[in-house]
C-alpha cells in the first residue's frame, strides 16, 4: 500500500469518527426586547426547568431597556440572584468592547448596568469583553513577570558589584596598610603641608590608637579653615609618603575609577594614619617644628595662613612656635 493510499483511509478514517461524534450541547437563548434586542440571555444547556424560568424572569428587560421586574418580584432576592447567576449569563449586544468591538458579557444585572447603563445601550469605552479581558491579563502578569525578572537581575548585578568593589576596597586598604616607612618628611617643599602634618601627629597623640578623621567629618573649619587647602596639602603629605588610607575609611570614601577597572579614594571622605607609627611620627614633628623655626619657611608658613584665612587657634598652637 502506498503512502498516497494510506493517507486517504486516514482521512476517511477521521471523516467517518468526526460524523459519529456528537454535537456539543448549545446554549438555551433568549433576547429581550423580541422586537429590537438590546440583551441576549445564555442559559446553560442542562440547567434545571426552574433555574430556566428564574433566569429569564430575571434578565429579562422592557421596550426601554429597563429590567422588566425587581429580583425581590421572583422570589427571595438572595436566591433568585444565585439561581440566576448559577445557569446564565447575559451579553449586552448595544455595548461593544472598547478593544475589538465585540458584545460584552456580564454575569449579573449589577454588573449589566454599570457597563451599560440604566438603559444598557450605553458606550462602553473603558470596559473590555472576557476576551480581551484575559488577554489584557495575561499580557499584564506577562509585563509584571518581566519587570520582577529585570529587577532580579539588576538586584543581582548590584549585589554582584557591591562584592567586587568590596573585594577592590579590601585590596586598596591591604596596600595601604603596607606602607610602613616613611619618606624624609624635609623633602616636602611645601612649608605649610609640613605644618599640618605637625597638627596631625598632634592630634594622633591626643587620640592614641584613632584615625585621623576625614575632612568632612571634622566638619567646615578643617584643620586650616580652608577645606580646599586642606584637600591638598592632605593629597601632599600622602603622595609624598607621610600619610596612608586608614582601614576605618568608611565605604562610601571610595568609588570606581574612571576607567571603571580600579578603584579610586575620594579624598575628603578617607581617614588617614601615620606612616611609620607614632612614636616616630613625633620625632619627625619635632624635627619638622625646629626647621620651620629657624628656616625661612615660618615666614611663608605665615604668609600662606594669612592668605588663606588663617588657621585655627588650636591648630597653629599644635605647629606653630610660640
């Protein structure tokens, strides 16, 4: 047998079972007004005699479109409603669907007047029918779903970079706390950067065991009452090899670098501590106070605080001689 003469007893195969198959029941229907229908009546093929009555008895509707009698007319409203409800449904044949245009259903007379109307004739422009309905649902768990997987995503990503830029942080600090001998702090050009590094070992005396604290938490003075002056001459003394990045430098002091491969300080956001410990800190702010005393540089020392608004009593008691 070929395959040609096979396919056709396939056909008459499925012809001869789909002419044995029988008729999917229909749906008893009525419409009202007979003479110009504004409501069509689905009753449920198998509903009881009664449950038939009832259910016309309860969508039925006058000339006008108004209901042709009151539910508590029928009987007791709480069981007339339920019977009704059980075994039909109505579709509103003057309200089309804003979306496609086609008659929408409702399940009770409630819902039939606030699509239609007291008239049920009324446009309907912000109701869709159960189609476009379950469409317009699916559609919307559908967008939901993909905003819950992009905030997922996003949340991943945000946590997977949080991880790097601790992981880069830890390696920023652990350099850091490598740095263990000083430079020749006399190498330091800068007569006031000098100065400050005084106050600041100063200050680490005064707080044994404590960072420095960053520009911004000591607030607007700063050290020199000029915190741009103090970001720089901070950035002298660290590129010059006196200061190093303090562990307790908080998380936000930090940021990716512009390359976005490394990661970058934000220089009055860090804590500082000394290179060297503090014990030979305070030789070296000794050393620093002589030279500022019989050098030259005291004179430009006090020509720089003067230009710049000066310096806080309390710091030029800590570096300035008497």
């Amino acid at each position: 047998m070929g395959k040609r003469e096979r396919r056709r007893k396939r056909e008459r195969a499925n012809k001869h079972q789909s002419q044995r198959r029988p008729a999917a029941p229909q749906p008893i229907i009525r419409e009202f007004p007979e003479d110009a229908p504004r409501i069509r009546v689905m009753i449920t093929h198998d509903a009881p005699e009664d449950a038939q009555r009832i259910s016309v008895l309860y969508w039925e509707v006058k000339g006008d479109g108004t209901w042709a009698r009151t539910v508590s007319s029928i009987g007791v409203a709480s069981n007339i409603g339920a019977v009704a409800t059980a075994h039909s449904h109505a579709i509103l044949l003057n309200c089309p669907c804003v979306n496609c245009s086609e008659p929408i259903s409702v399940t009770n007379r409630s819902w039939a007047n606030k699509v239609g109307g007291k008239y049920l004739d009324a446009e309907t422009p912000s109701y869709l029918c159960g189609d476009c309905t379950a469409v317009q649902r699916r559609e919307e768990i559908e967008r939901q779903q993909r905003a819950a997987e992009q905030r997922r995503v996003e949340q991943e990503h945000a946590q997977q970079e949080n991880e790097r830029i601790k992981r880069l942080i830890a390696d920023v600090i652990k350099d850091e706390d490598g740095k263990s001998e000083p430079t020749d702090p006399l190498a330091v050009e800068n007569a006031l950067a000098l100065a400050l590094y005084v106050a600041l070992i100063s200050y680490a005396t005064s707080n044994p065991g404590k960072a420095i604290p960053s520009l911004t938490s000591i607030g607007p003075v700063g050290w020199t009452g000029d915190g741009e002056q103090d970001r720089e001459l901070l950035l002298a003394l660290y590129y010059a090899g006196l200061l190093a990045i303090a562990p307790e430098s908080p998380t936000q002091a930090f940021a990716r670098s512009q390359d976005g491969d490394g990661i970058a300080f934000v220089s009055t956001e860090v804590a500082w501590r000394v290179i060297g410990g503090l014990a030979a800190a305070q030789e070296r702010a000794k050393e620093i106070k002589y030279v500022l005393q019989t050098q030259p540089g005291r004179a430009m020392l006090r020509t720089c605080g003067s230009a710049r608004g000066g310096m806080p009593r309390e710091t030029r008691r800590a570096y300035l001689p008497g």
